[in-house]
C-alpha cells in the first residue's frame, strides 16, 4: 500500500482537507482504489459535543462516528465509504493509551510520547489500511505545522516513513504564498519557514501545495523549489476556485499533481477519465436556470456549520441544470420580524438541524409560512421536529404543543426523549447516531421520490416524535410516511393538503453526491422549480 501525508503551515483554514479530498478524485479517477483518514491533534475525543460556531458541522458516518467536516469532502469526492476508524484525534489516541497503562498492558513501563503515543498513531494508520484494502491512503493532519499539540502526530508520521520506505510514502505539504499587495509580489519566505520548521523534526515533503491568490511564475516556483528542497515540477499552484471547491480536482490535474504523485511512488496508472465530473462542474458554474432556496438556521453566520446541505443542494440543483441561488435567514431574525419579510418570493424554504431552544420559535414561524404559504419545505432532524410542532399548534389546536427538549412540562409533549436516553448524563457519542432502515409508506410523497420502500439514513438526534399524538395529527392531514421498521419511530413526515412538504428525522445531506445527488434533495429542488414557473 502506498500513503500520502497532506500536512499544512502557515496558517490554518488553508484548504488540506480540500486538496486531499481532490487528490482523491483524480486518483480514483486512474483506476486506484482510494481511502482517506483525518488526524486531529485537539483533545475532545471526537467533535460531538464541540460548539459549530468553534468547528462547524459535525459530520455523521455509517458507523455512527462524529467526525470532523473533512470527511465529508472525502466521501463526496471519492467512492469511500469511512468508519470512525478514518478520524483520529489526541483525545482519542491518551484515551486509548492511557487505558492500556491502567490495565498493565505496558508491563510497568514508563509510558511517554514516543514510544506509546506514536506507536498508537502508527498503529491507527495501519489499521484504517488493512481495513480498506485500498490501494492509496491519503491522510490529513490537522492544524498548522509548529503547534505543539501537532508534533505526536509528525514524529509518528517521521517514524512511519522510515518504516514502509520514501518509495512508499510521500509528504504533501499545503502552504500558503501570499501576495503583499504594496510590494506587488508574491512572498515565499513564510514557507520556507515553514518547511523549516518540518525539517527541524526530520520531515521533508516532496510535494508543494501553493495556496496562492495570484499565478505561481515560473521565478517564484524557482525560489520555492530551491529553498524548500522540492523538484520543479512538485510545486503545484493552488490559486482559489472561481466558481466552486469542484473545480479544484481540474485545477490540480492542470498542474500534473495527479502524475507527480504517481511517479513519486512508483505507479503505472492511465490518465484519469474526468469526463463526468467536467460535466457535473458546468452545470454548477452555468446553468440554464436559477432557483432561490431559503435556510432559516441558527448558525447561519459560519459558513461551515450547514456544509454538507449546501453541497447537497448545489448537487441536487446541478442534476436540473439548475444554480442554487441560497437565502440565508437566521432564525432569530424571523421571531423578531416575522417570516413574510424574509421568505417572500423564495421558491423552497429549508430548516436544517441544531440543538437548543435558541431560534426555535423562528423556524416555527417558517415553517408555518411554507405550509400556508404552499411554498415547498423540507425539513431535517430538528427540521421536522419543528414541522410537527408547528402542526400541532396551528392545524390541530394545541396551542401549547412543544418538544421537552425546549419546555420540559409542556402540557402537549409531541416531541419527547427517547426512551433510552432519559438516563444519559454523558453527551458525547450518547444519541442515535449512525445508519438506520426506514420504511415507506406505500404511495406516499417520500416513496414515490425513493423510488422503493425502504431507505438507509444517517442519524444524530435524542428527540423523536411522540406517538401518543398520531392519531390526531393523522386525522387532521398530517401523514407519517416513513418509520423505523418496527414502527415505532417515525422517521419521515409530510402533508396531505400540500402541493410538496417533507420533512426527515434523518440527515439526508450525509449521503449526497456530486453524480448522486440525494433523492430528498433532488425531489426538493424540482418542487422549487414547479413552484416558481
């Protein structure tokens, strides 16, 4: 198996996720069988309980893993399919080291860094490489190069080099060159210190990222080859996309990373077919027509707290020829100003997830709008709690309708706590998390646009939908058309008396693709398009 280690430096946010993540694209596209990991030095175990506004959105894999937002943009650029065993964190790595030195498995040993804490950073990547049976692991490691809780992570990598040999491991450093506008140039020196500070613990990478706001001329890649003890040929321009993050697969095939990366570690591979996604890329920075799709959120503010639903919406928009132009509501802003002001004219309005009673009553009041407004809503995870709440109130008269996440003795209790979770006291890893079977209601809404009966979706939520409420909601138009298969929980809902209202208990955003788009997603955008004609 052959690994490449995408380290970053200068500053953070410069896109190593993205540059992974395309890298995989374009060597899939050779005909390799691709999987890729994240490294995060921070403590937490996994990102479950971090706030989004400090790390965006927590994304959910089949396996019930809360990881970060990277692995998203790896298994929507690639065909992987990731575990919890591909995100890797310091919380997780003193977890497991200190346990072992609890049970006697170090047989007395000082445990230290190195050898314990490498060793089991090592052993994490050998392990997500057996699993795979893949060809290539990519393997990302978070953070800036330089801080302190990153060195474990670049020793262990140092070590791991050494061990499977320079013909079978390469390093992909991400750097930003930056162009100071009163001088007028571009400046290398910050990666040249940057690379400094990699050889200092005896890491040197063999290829060049270059994070860069203008063109690489041919002296600046001079000067960067020569100082950072890289070929020519290995330092790539990374300028920033013009339209989408999809282009960068073509950008990067443009500068021949996909070859040099080839040749670096010795595979004979064709040139990769991107006919498809060519395609896919035009259609999102030309489309023929244009829609307008409200998010009424609460953490609307950062831009990565809603990724993947943005991603799912340009993929399901893109399958229509279709741009998304996106209306950015915040919650709050419609329970001060009312909904009309905001989401008037808009073809779809969209609630997305989140914790908290912050904002509920806005989203509420939105989704009222779309259902009286006959506007095309689709709502997920606390979008359809907030569905059901609204319905209840305004259709079925129970005025005091809530969740007991938001009013814990309200007199009319239509979303409540799981059964197994009224004993939790530990919020990380506690919800129901992971894939699970839904099943369609013949002749709905939802299994006319799944095309079948039955569906596998992401969760990642303690409320549900309380039965005791079923029959009075159903006999008022409410129509639950997707359960758990004993029935038991409800999964999807929507409304008789409405030209298209979805909304899921699930993430459906977690399993879009560019090619793919998700049916819910596709289904929604079509709606919209119906709506505005």
């Amino acid at each position: 198996m052959k690994y490449i280690f995408v380290t970053g430096g200068v500053v953070s946010s410069l896109g190593k996720g993205l540059a992974a993540a395309s890298l995989g694209t374009l060597l899939e596209r050779r005909g390799l069988k691709v999987v890729l990991q994240k490294l995060d030095p921070y403590l937490n175990v996994d990102p479950g309980t971090m706030n989004p506004f400090q790390h965006g959105e927590v994304y959910v894999l089949a396996d019930g893993a809360e990881t970060d937002l990277d692995l998203g943009h790896y298994e929507r650029f690639t065909n992987c399919v990731l575990t919890r065993s591909n995100n890797l964190t310091s919380g997780q790595v003193y977890e497991t080291v200190l346990a072992k030195e609890r049970r006697g498995d170090y047989l007395g040993k000082t445990v230290q860094v190195i050898p314990h804490v490498t060793d089991e950073i090592k052993n994490r990547i050998r392990e997500v490489g057996k699993q795979s049976g893949g060809d290539i692991l990519i393997t990302e490691i978070g953070g800036t190069t330089g801080d302190i809780e990153g060195l474990p992570f670049l020793e262990a990598i140092r070590q791991f080099i050494l061990e499977v040999g320079s013909d079978n491991a390469i390093i992909m450093h991400v750097t930003l060159v930056p162009f100071i506008k009163a001088a007028g140039e571009l400046k290398t020196k910050p990666t040249q210190q940057s690379i400094a500070k990699l050889r200092e613990i005896g890491i040197q990478p063999q290829v060049l990222i270059c994070r860069t706001e203008m063109p690489l001329d041919q002296e600046v890649r001079e000067k960067l080859s020569l100082f950072c003890n890289v070929p020519l040929n290995a330092v790539v321009e990374a300028g920033d996309v013009e339209h989408t993050i999809y282009e960068a697969p073509l950008n990067l095939r443009d500068e021949g990373l996909d070859a040099t990366v080839c040749r670096l570690l010795r595979l004979d591979t064709p040139e990769p077919d991107l006919s498809d996604w060519k395609k896919f890329v035009q259609r999102v920075i030309a489309p023929k027509k244009r829609v307008r799709i409200a998010i009424v959120g609460k953490y609307i503010e950062l831009q990565d707290a809603y990724k993947s639903i943005y991603e799912s919406l340009t993929h399901a928009g893109a399958s229509h020829d279709c741009g998304i132009d996106m209306v950015l509501v915040d919650a709050e802003d419609i329970e001060a100003e009312g909904a009309d002001k905001y989401l008037r004219g808009v073809a779809g309005v969209l609630v997305p997830g989140g914790f908290g009673d912050r904002g509920v009553e806005g989203k509420i009041k939105a989704t009222r709008y779309a259902r009286e407004s006959r506007t095309p809503f689709l709502g997920l995870c606390l979008g359809m709690q907030v569905a059901t709440i609204e319905f209840a109130r305004h259709v079925c008269g129970l005025a005091e309708a809530d969740s007991t996440e938001f009013d814990p003795g309200t007199a009319h209790p239509v979303i409540t706590i799981l059964e197994d979770q009224k004993e939790v006291t530990d919020k990380g890893g506690s919800m129901r998390l992971g894939t699970w079977q839904t099943r369609l209601l013949e002749g709905s809404l939802a299994h006319h646009v799944y095309g079948r009966t039955e569906a596998l979706e992401r969760h990642r939520h303690r409320y549900e939908f309380n039965m005791a409420y079923r029959a009075a909601m159903e006999d008022k138009g409410f129509v639950i058309s997707g359960t758990s298969p004993d029935g038991t929980l409800v999964e999807l809902i929507e409304l008789k008396n409405h030209p298209w209202f979805v909304a899921c208990q699930f993430h459906p955003e977690f399993q879009s693709k560019p090619n793919a788009p998700h049916p819910l997603f596709r289904a929604f955008i079509s709606a919209a398009l119906a709506n505005e004609e």
